[in-house]
C-alpha cells in the first residue's frame, strides 16, 4: 500500500493495551495537520493512537480486537443537526393516515382519506400526511374545509401539508377545536380566512395548527419509544453519531430517557425543548426550562437547548422576508415573536447557557436573531452559548460575516438546495434571485462561520449522504431534474460540515468530530473511497459497513449483530422521504 502523506502517529497515552485496534485502512481524519493514517488504536473508547500499520499493529496484544480493514475508507461519525424521527415515524407507528406519495395530486389525497375512513370505520379522527398546496393550485382547487367537507363531512379530517407548514381541516375538526370566526390568530401562526365574513377557510399556518392537535388525543409514549428507537438505529446504520431533536415535550423526553436508560441510544442526542405550541401542545415547559431538563442528562442525551419558530415556510408565504414576497406590494411573511421578545428570550437563556435553536427561513427573521444574539453578547459577554440559526434558506448578504464574529452555528437543510420537482413547485414561490442565492452555506463558510447540516427529516430524506452529495454538486443526485441550485462547495469542506462542524454546534469537538489521540473513538468505515469517485450521482447511495461510537460496534452492515433490521423497521415499505 502506498503511503499518504502528512502521517502523525502516537503510542499510547497510558501505557495500557489497546482494546481495539484497525490497521490497513484509508482513515481520512479530518485533523488539519495530519489528515490520513492507516490505522488507529482505540482503550475505554477513546483513540490512544492514530499513524501507520507498522507504529500501530506492534501496539496489539493477545487481548486486543483488530479489525483489518483491507484498504477500506473510514472517516469521522457525521453529524445531522436537525431531523424528527418522531414527527416522521410516529404517524406510521400511531396507525395514522399517510397517503405515501411526496407530491400527491388532489384526487390522490382524497383516496387516502377515503381508503383511510373504510380501513379505520367510526367517528374517530382521520389524521395524517401529506398533501402539497401547489399541486391544489395545479389542479385549480383550494384546499381546505369546503373540499374536505366535499367528501368528508361527518369525521373530523387534518392532513399536514409537505413543508409541515401549513394543516388542512374539515368543519368536524375545525369544531371540535372550537375554532370560528372569533377565535383570535395565535401569535406564532394565523389562521387562513374568508376574506368578507373572516370564517376559517380550514388552512392553519405554522403554529396555528397547534390547536388542532390540541383537541386530538395525546400520543401514547410507546409510539415514541419506537420512533426515536428506530430512527436512532436507521441514523446509525448511515454513520450518524451525533444529532440533534428539535421541538420536543415531556413526553418525548421521556421516552428518549426511556431509550437511554436501557442502553439503546446508539448515538448522542441533544433534544431541543419546545418554547411556544408550535406543532403540538407542549404543557410543563417552564418547569423543563427551570431545571427539569437536566434530569435527562447523561453522556448520550442532553436536553438543554429550546426551539422557537421565528418564522413560517414557502408555500404559504409565511417566511419573514426583508422586502415583499414577490407579486406582493407589502406582505413580507409572518414574524411568531415580536422583536423584543425574540431579544429579551435570546438574552434570558444565553445567561442561562441553554441553548436556542432558531427556525429562521426567511432572511429578515435571521437577520432579528442574530441582532438578538449581539445584544445577549453585549450584555452577557463575547463568550455566550452557540445558538443555531436552523433551515437559513434565505440569508442576507451582509449577515454572513456575522455568523463567524457572533459564534452562531448556521444550519441548512437539503430538502430544497438541489433541483427536484418539489423544490420548483413548493419553492418556487421565493421568485427566482431568492432561489438562485439559497442555503449559501459556501457564503458563510467563506467568510470565517461554521455551517452544518440538518436533515429536517420528515420534510427531507433522513439519508445523510445525499445531503453530503448534493452539498458538494448542488444537482439532483439521481438526474431526475436538471440544472443546479446555489454554490457547491469542495469535498474537504462537505466532510467537515458532516462532522467537526456538528460537534462545535453540539459543543463536542474537543470530544468527536475527528480523528485524534484523546478524542472519543467514533468511526464510521464505507463501501468507497470518497476522494476516488466523481461525486455525481456516486456518493448519495454510499453504504457504511461499520459504525463505532466510542469504541463499541454499534452498527455492522455485514452481520446485523445490533438487531437492526432495516427491512422490519420499514415493514417493508419505506417512507418516500427516508
């Protein structure tokens, strides 16, 4: 084997022999100053050696576990900041409707319904996902109450569209909700009406439909239990070892302690508590917030962090923009908190070091949040917690820089910074300059910040390698649709997204994120050397063969051993975002 350059290896730190050792690899570390080695010596989870097969091999004794790699590539863990195993497992798991298409026609969500209402007979809710709103202005139809009560009058019926920006409702669930013409907008969402009477048209934008969830039952833990398990081992299996679940409650918290606490947490989770109704009620959140929220604490979940919608999404216009939507004179889209809110909560858990996940979609809601975090600056120090500005499609050229002196963590989702045909029928609607310069992770690379990725799954696939594809050619992975969105960034760069960037944003690169002696032994090894393929349509489908966090074996492509079969975890049947 020929040798890379730029090797640096180290024996051990304590004298003792390694409990594992791998030799005969192509590690790319991710360690700037040595950034290959062939092979890696790992005692109590921890990397104790990183160089070459000779140094290395010479260190394993009669005890020691060598895994020879025979060439293949191995890398750091990745990180995806951003996804909701709960909001994207738990519907199938709870036995709600899912009409299984990612850009259903209006018939085709009505046979879901219909198919739905004959399976499950009753009175009971008809619940579930998705319908598209522009396929609806395709087929010239408006979705909400008077089309659902078309069909389905007598049944309270609530379909999520695909962004999870905006409910569709029937009269029976709009009732049920006690929702009317009286009922005031909420100040994080609003409620689509008629434009004479003000009756709801059965549309709830953002935070709105809360209300409807509201008057659902609650979901019963076990359907969680079995989301975030599943969804953690399916990460997993795709080399993810650190991630982040955004908008959660007392419910799901407990079953991610549940999870915990039985050892079948397989990679490191930090969980964003709700701050506002935002998607469902969320009671007891000021006592989480007081203190509640370290009882969960533990070396693989913490929960120390609070998720705010800021703004809204595409499709309804919801995103807060600094000029007019285009074709609009004045609308600029919908800020959830007043600007001093915003600044006052920023300030308030800054000091309180809890960390504030920001849905900020829009360019003039991110630009208020990072104001915000100045102020906390201002008042609390230099040195504040690194907040996360999460989805950032649209960024204003003048904040880029002020990601870097700020210390904020931007992160994007690749839902729509590729070609698709969701992408040209949902996003459309920011016009297309907006399009041209969205999810400028290149930008704030290149002027000094950290960028991450969030999968922001259900809305996207959770399948983080056509993230790392696509970030580095900015096209449709599977040449369904032509051209390219945005500025591509190098290979080098995308890997370092995945991973020593996702550790600062989890506040854990002096623990993950490379390759170094002292470092916890995360490692993931692959079907194929990254840096000897053409990156088109080569690296979304990549296959990881093994992945270890700190030092354990938690996911084997070859035996199973962990009991993940992905097959059973899908029934057989993926969703058509996974």
């Amino acid at each position: 084997m020929t040798q890379p350059d730029n090797y640096r290896s180290s024996h051990s730190v304590n004298g003792h022999d390694p409990d594992l050792v791998l030799v005969n690899g192509r590690i790319y570390t991710v360690n700037i100053s040595a950034p290959w080695a062939e092979a890696v010596a790992v005692r109590d989870g921890r990397f104790i050696a990183v160089g070459s097969n000779d140094e290395i091999s010479g260190m394993a004794t009669a005890r020691t576990q060598v895994i020879d790699l025979e060439g293949r590539f191995a890398m750091p863990g990745l990180h995806d900041m951003h996804t909701h195993p709960d909001l994207a497992l738990g519907p199938r798991y709870a036995d709600d409707m899912d009409v299984g298409l990612e850009d259903p026609a209006p018939e085709e969500v009505k046979q879901a319904i219909l198919d739905y209402a004959e399976a499950n007979p009753g009175d009971g809710w008809i619940y579930g996902q998705y319908f598209v709103r522009y396929t609806f202005k395709r087929a010239g139809l408006e979705p909400g109450k008077a089309w659902l009560d078309s069909f389905m009058p007598d049944r309270p019926v609530a379909v999520l569209d695909r962004t999870w920006g905006t409910m569709m409702a029937n009269s029976k669930a709009l009732e049920l909700a006690g929702i009317t013409a009286q009922t005031p907008d909420p100040a994080n969402g609003y409620l689509e009406r008629d434009g004479i009477t003000g009756d709801p048209v059965g549309l709830l934008i953002d935070g709105a439909y809360a209300l409807i969830h509201g008057a659902m039952p609650p979901t019963d833990i076990e359907v969680f239990k079995r989301a975030y398990g599943d969804g953690a081992r399916f990460q997993t299996a795709r080399g993810v070892t650190g991630t982040k679940y955004p908008h959660v409650c007392e419910n799901r918290l407990n079953a991610l302690k549940a999870l915990d606490d039985a050892g079948q947490l397989t990679l490191r989770v930090e969980a964003a508590i709700s701050w506002q109704d935002d998607i469902f009620p969320v009671r007891r959140r000021w006592e989480l917030l007081a203190g509640e929220r370290h009882y969960y604490r533990s070396a693989r979940l913490n929960a120390n962090a609070v998720k705010f919608h800021f703004d809204g999404t595409v499709e309804p216009r919801s995103a807060y923009l600094l000029t007019p939507w285009p074709g609009e004179e004045t609308w600029r889209g919908k800020l959830n908190l007043t600007p001093e809110h915003i600044t006052d909560m920023v300030v308030d858990m800054d000091r309180r070091g809890i960390r504030v996940i920001a849905h900020c979609n829009g360019d003039a809601a991110s630009d208020l949040f990072l104001d915000a975090i100045a102020e906390a600056r201002r008042r609390n120090g230099p040195k504040g917690v690194r907040h996360q500005c999460a989805h950032s499609a649209i960024l204003h050229e003048a904040n880029l820089q002020r990601f870097a002196e700020l210390g904020v963590t931007a992160e994007f989702s690749p839902a729509t910074w590729y070609p698709s045909s969701f992408v040209l029928g949902a996003r459309a609607g920011y016009g297309p300059e907006r399009m041209r310069h969205s999810y400028n992770l290149r930008g704030v690379l290149a002027a000094g910040g950290v960028a991450v990725f969030g999968t922001d799954w259900p809305v996207a696939s959770v399948d983080p390698w056509i993230a790392l594809e696509t970030l580095v050619t900015r096209e449709n992975p599977w040449g369904e649709t032509e051209g390219q969105f945005g500025d591509p960034i190098t290979l080098e760069q995308a890997i370092r997204v995945a991973t020593i960037n996702g550790a600062w944003a989890m506040d854990l690169e002096h623990l993950t994120g490379s390759i170094e002696v002292g470092k916890s032994a995360d490692l993931i090894v692959l079907d194929r050397n990254l840096f000897e393929i053409d990156p088109k349509g080569n690296i979304h489908d990549t296959a990881v063969e093994l992945t270890l966090l700190e030092g354990r074996l938690v996911h084997d492509l070859h035996s199973r051993f962990d009991g993940t079969d992905l097959e059973a975890v899908w029934q057989g049947e993926p969703p058509s975002v996974l």
